[in-house]
C-alpha cells in the first residue's frame, strides 16, 4: 500500500463534515474559513511509544488519546473545537493498527464536532502529534493570568484516577475498568470550559497534576492558594487506596501526592469569583459534571494544602516523591 492510499483509506474521511471546511485532506494545505468576529485557538501534543504510552497498547484508545489531551488544551480556554491535523510516524503500515487507530481519533473527533483535515504520515519510531484548532469569540478565551485574591478554586471530575491505574500496571496489576478508562480514554471537558466562559477568572487543565498545574495558574496571576486537601474529589478507588496507605491512618500519612501529583487527570481547575458559586452548582447540575471548590486564591505567593484539623499537610517521604 503507498502512502498516499494508506492516508486516503485511513485518514481522509475522519471525523465531522464542517462547513468551514473549503478543503480537507488531499491538496498541499487545508483552507479553513475562520469567522471574522473568533479568535483561533491552537495547540499541539506529542506522544511518544514508550515515554507517552506503552508501545503495545490499544490502538483505538490511543487514537482517542492523541486528540483527547488536544481537546482538554482547548477546553482549559473556553474553545470550542473545530479541526485537527494529524503528523504520524510509524515503524510499519500495519493496517489493523491505522484502522483502530482511525476509529478512536474519528469517533472522539465525531463526538466534539471536530474534522480531520491534514496531517503527514512518515516512518519511524511510533509518535503521534495532533495540532487541534479551536474557536473563541473575540475577548472571551479564559487565560490563566486573571485568577484574583479571594476566588474560589475549582475542579472538575475527579483526581488521581489515571496515576492510581498506572501505578497498578507498574505494580503488575490490573485496573479495574472506571480506572482503565480514565487513563486511555479521558473525556475532555470541553462543554465546562465554553460555559466557563465569562466567569471563570483563570483555567488550565490538568494535565501534570493539580499541584504544578494549579501553580501555573498562581505564577500566571501573581498570587497564591490555599486549599483543603478533604475536598479534594476523589473516586472510591482512589479514596480506598489512600485509606489504606501507612500503618496510622493519621491524614497527615495519607499519600495525598496520587491525587495531587500524579498527573494526566485532563479535568479543568479554575478560579471563580466567589459571587459565581450558584451559577457552578447549576453548571454542574446541567452538564451532569462534577465540580468541587477546593480553595481559595490568596494574595501571599505559593500553595498551602490544609489538612482537615486545620494544620498545613507537608509531604511525607511517599507523597514528596510524586513531586520530585
Ligand atoms: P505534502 O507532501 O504536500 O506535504 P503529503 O504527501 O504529506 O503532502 O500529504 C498529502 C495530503 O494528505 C495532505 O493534504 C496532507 O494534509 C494529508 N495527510 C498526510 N498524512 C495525513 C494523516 N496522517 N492524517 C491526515 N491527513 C494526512
Ligand atoms: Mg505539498
């Protein structure tokens, strides 16, 4: 199969059919037609077999993978997704493959609206990059600069779920399904961030962990958090295995760097004035979301986590190792 047929048989016909497409897959550039009163929102992700993903893994799921982290990058602006183009290296043409491949990407992309409408295709150590274009009105993308000295901070889903799978695999274990599906195939909480915006101060994703990614957006806006580490929401799997860490069940013993640290959750953490809590709740209610206020922005740099009786959590040797 040439590589002209293999991108004609797998990636010509992906995704959505959009109207803004003057041309898609098949010239030397696709032709987007970008409305006059948006703002285009890019992003690009590379995934790397072996550093990304474990080179055997699905392929269907790593195909939803590759657009989905691209999709959560939007998401955290208040973008509505438009197209993707798609840059593939491949050790071989294994058809199997660039067919589940193509129906996890194409069925997520079907999902957000999202067409296919470019790419290149090479051989050489498995690695996928996905660029995915969005759409903002004017004035309205949600940075990560405005958070302000008393919001409220905020997240969505719930933390910890694809570090507690990976560490099962490492460990030589088998996560359940809930587990599994939040590391392969994660949700990106696309609809959330175009409610957001216009009220919420400052987003990001999260996609390194709430610790870092939250401190993002307190560098970004030149202030700090405190946070209470019991509100943190967490799934019953990450909650039975942080009870049963550490022989004391003191808080301060519990590993709170899974949900803290251990990255790839792809929900959104943002900053709302406190005013906003109403609309939140209602948010939440209508998108069928869950949506936790974790804290508050504060004017003295850094991130304090609270422990429940009050007392600043430091991590212990297990918790500080998610952080190295
Ligand atoms: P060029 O040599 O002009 O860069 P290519 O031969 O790389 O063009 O690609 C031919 C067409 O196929 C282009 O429209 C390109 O965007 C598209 N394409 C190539 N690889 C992919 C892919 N993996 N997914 C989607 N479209 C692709
Ligand atoms: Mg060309």
């Amino acid at each position: 199969m040439s590589e002209f047929d293999l991108i004609r048989k797998y990636f010509a016909d992906v995704g959505s059919k959009r109207p803004d497409v003057a041309l898609g897959v098949g010239d030397d550039c696709a032709l987007l037609q970008v409305p006059a009163s948006s703002m285009l929102a890019v992003s690009i992700d590379t995934l790397v077999a072996g550093v990304h993903f474990f080179p055997d893994c699905d392929p269907e799921g790593l195909g939803h993978k590759s657009l989905a982290v691209g999709l959560s990058d939007l998401a955290a602006m208040g973008a509505a997704p438009a197209w993707a183009t798609l840059a593939l290296t491949i050790p071989v043409a294994d058809e199997a493959w660039l067919g589940a491949f193509g129906r996890g990407l194409g069925r997520l992309a079907l999902e957000h609206g999202v067409a296919l409408v470019g790419g290149d295709t090479t051989r050489g150590p498995l690695t996928i990059s996905v660029q995915v274009q969005g759409l903002i009105p004017q004035g309205e993308a949600v940075r990560r600069s405005g958070a302000r000295p008393g919001d409220l901070v905020c997240v969505s889903g719930t933390l910890g779920d694809a570090g507690l799978a990976l560490r099962l695999i490492h460990a030589g274990a088998s996560p359940c399904a809930f587990l599994r599906g939040r590391l392969e195939r994660p949700s990106p909480r696309v609809s959330l961030g175009i409610a957001l915006r216009g009220l919420a101060t400052a987003m990001i994703d999260l996609s390194d962990g709430l610790a870092a990614d939250l401190g993002h957006i307190l560098e970004a806006s030149s202030c700090g958090a405190e946070i209470r580490l019991s509100d943190l929401p967490l799934s019953r799997p990450v909650q039975e295995r942080l009870g049963r860490v550490g022989d004391s069940h003191l808080a301060g013993d519990v590993d709170w760097g899974l949900p803290l640290a251990s990255g790839d959750d792809y929900e959104l953490c943002f900053s709302v004035p406190e005013r906003e809590c109403r609309t939140l709740d209602a948010l939440a209610l209508r998108l069928g979301i869950g949506i936790a206020v974790i804290g508050r922005i504060r004017r003295e740099p850094g991130l304090t986590c609270l422990l429940e009786d009050g007392s600043v959590w430091r991590p212990t040797a297990r918790g500080f190792d998610h952080f190295a």
